[in-house]
C-alpha cells in the first residue's frame, strides 16, 4: 500500500501489544499520530515515522481512531470524556482491547450520541505475533465500518474474523478464548506439578504431550514455560490475565452459564498476584498449584 493510499489514524496505548500494532500501520503505508501516558514508546514510534499527537484531541482529529489499552477503567476515563468527543472529528474508533460486554455496550451508545462509529476488534496473539503482523482479529460492528477499517485490520493481523454486527459480539469471543487458554495453563500446572512429585521432568511430560494429545501453540509455548518455570519477559501480565478470568465470569453470570473451572482460576490467579507474581507472564500461574503442593 502507498502512503497516497493509506488512512489517517490516531493509535492510544503503545504498550507491549500496541507499539509493534502501530508500526505495522505504518509500514502498510498508513500515517499514524500515536499517543501514549508515557513518552517513551511515542518517541520510538515517531523516529519509524510516526507523529507525536499534542493531546488526546489530536488523535481524534484523525479519520479512524485505534486504541490498545489495559482494561475497562482505563478506556473509560481517557476515551469517553464528554468534552474529547464533543470536539472530536473521527468517523470511527476501533477498540482492539480485551475489556467487558458491558463496556462495549455503553461504548456504542456514546460515541453514537457523538456521531461517531464503533467497532470491537480484539486480538488473539502475544507481544510477539502483534510486532510480527500475524495477529488474529476478532471483529464486530456495522459491515460497513468493517469494510471500512479492514485494510487496518489485514496491516497488523493475518486474518480477520468477523463474529457479529453488534461490537459486543467481538468481546464475548475473546473472553471466551482467553477464558479457556487460562483453563489450559491451570491444568498443565496441574499436570506438570503431579509429574514432579511422581519423579517425571516436566519438560518430558510437555513434549510427550505436545507430540501426542495436545499438539498446537498454546500447549507447546506455555507448557514449555510452565515446565520450566521460566514466566519473563512477560508476553502477557499476569494481572491481566486475572481481569480477563473476572470478565468471563462476569459474562457467565449475565447469561446464567455456569464457569466451574472460573472460581479455581480466579483463586489461582489472586494467590499469584498476592504473591508478587503480577507482572510476571500469566502463566505464572502455576506457581501457584505449587505452592498448593508443597513444591515451591
């Protein structure tokens, strides 16, 4: 794609995810004005050719706005102000971030009032995949503000699945991938955990079952670093792998679905938070079912 061609996009939240999406928009031709709280990824970017935005109100200057940020809170409290929007010349904002149904419902209703479209697009993918532009894309919104935003979507992802008109739709799907990538991590810690006290390595347990039953990308990355008890740097915090695990619960209960596994994973995950383990990678995790053990 050309830089005649490309799209003007304001881009919030350059962290670990963030910063390789952003520079893959501007390697796809795309002009990006990056804002983050901190300076120092903005000043990365920009020397990739990037532009600084003054304020929040630049980046809503810009035809279609992206945003990558942490959780619920965060995107409330920079991205629903009522004065931000009110001045706000965008036609779209595009949410690539994990947060709840309920957020994405309020979402659409205020940047409605505001003339402005949303679209959910989450992404299934580590720090790593997103700077490599292989990302999954869960998207979901009005066709025609899909069909708008894709040629973003094909610059940072391999392929685009569109779940749904209704952005909500997006976020229910990638708390139901993470919600069972957090039942995996419980259950090799499990797994490997019985195999140490039986005398077996973990690492042999892992390759055995990623050679036979459980062939495939989860169960090979995390499992060789649960085995190994190897958890930095961290592909994904652990702390937000609890949020997740408390959206899916959420999101069960408003629809009356039992998550048995979800209390032993929320317990699991707060032990490891409360035991300083939150800004290790999540599958950290384990550690915990270790020191259930015993076996720290």
């Amino acid at each position: 794609m050309s830089g005649s061609t490309g799209m003007d996009v304001g881009f919030v939240g350059l962290g670990a995810m963030g910063r390789g999406m952003a520079a893959n928009l501007l390697r796809a031709g795309h002009s990006v004005r990056a804002w983050n709280r901190s300076p120092g990824p903005v000043d990365e970017l920009v020397a990739e050719g990037a532009v600084a935005a003054a304020d929040l109100a630049d980046v809503f200057a810009a035809d279609v706005v992206v945003s990558m940020l942490a959780d619920d809170s965060v995107v409330e409290s920079l991205l629903f102000a009522p004065e931000l929007l009110a001045g706000a010349t965008a036609s779209v904002h595009v949410n690539m971030a994990t947060v709840s149904v309920a957020l994405a419902r309020r979402a659409v209703e205020v940047y409605a009032a505001h003339g402005i479209g949303y679209v959910a697009a989450p992404v299934l993918g580590r720090a790593e995949v997103a700077a490599g532009g292989g990302l999954n894309v869960l998207a979901a919104g009005d066709p025609v503000l899909l069909d708008r935003v894709q040629p973003l979507f094909d610059a940072m992802g391999r392929q685009t699945w569109r779940v749904g008109d209704e952005p909500d739709r997006a976020n229910t799907t990638k708390i139901a991938c993470n919600y069972l990538i957090a039942c995996a991590l419980e259950s090799m810690a499990e797994a490997c955990t019985l195999a140490e006290a039986g005398g077996i390595e973990p690492s042999a347990l892992i390759d055995i079952l990623t050679h036979t039953i459980l062939p495939g990308p989860i169960y090979s990355g995390y499992g060789a670093m649960i085995a190994e008890r190897r958890y930095e740097p961290a592909g994904f915090r652990l702390v937000l792998g609890r949020k997740d695990v408390e959206l899916a619960l959420a999101t069960g209960a408003a629809h009356h679905v039992p998550m048995a596994f979800g209390g032993v994973l929320r317990d699991a995950f707060i032990d490891a938070v409360a035991h300083g383990d939150g800004e290790r990678d999540w599958s950290a995790v384990a550690e915990s079912t270790r020191r259930r053990a015993g076996s720290a």
